[in-house]
C-alpha cells in the first residue's frame, strides 16, 4: 500500500475556562492516485459537525511496514503518529 499524502481528523473546538482549545482525532487517511489525477480518501468514521481537517503527514508521522499492517485491513485510522 502506498503512503498517505494526507491525514484526515475531526477537530472539536471547546473551552477550558477562557481557553480557547481544540481536540483532533485522527479518522482516516488520503492516499494519491498512481496517475496523480487524484485521491482515495480512506475514513474510518464521519465527523459529525461536517468538518474533515487534511494534513499533511510530519516525518515522525510516516508508518512502519508492520504498522500499517492495520490500514492494509481497512483501519485506516490506525496509522497513529509515533512518539
């Protein structure tokens, strides 16, 4: 399987106090198109509010062979960032 070119989360905006914060949870991934007319977008839940943040994957972010064992099975939110 080829390497995401994209993450995509749901953001929950909310507020500690007067704290503006946000919460991103990884739902799926986005994969680029052999030809590179274009993308598989791969998601393993919906965001309820109707937003889907896609970001580029950092360095850090770029999963093992044995890790994206889980995405190969159609988890794609399972490629998780390492720490």
């Amino acid at each position: 399987m080829s390497k995401p070119v994209y993450y995509a989360y749901t953001v929950k905006e909310y507020t500690v106090g007067t704290e503006k914060r946000s919460a991103w949870n990884r739902i799926g991934a986005v994969f680029a198109h052999k030809d590179g007319e274009g993308f598989d977008i791969m998601l393993d839940a919906l965001p309820v509010d109707g937003r889907l943040t896609l970001r580029k994957p950092k360095p850090e972010d770029v999963p093992t062979e044995a890790e994206a064992a889980p995405a190969a099975a159609g988890n794609y939110a399972a490629l998780k960032p390492k720490k």
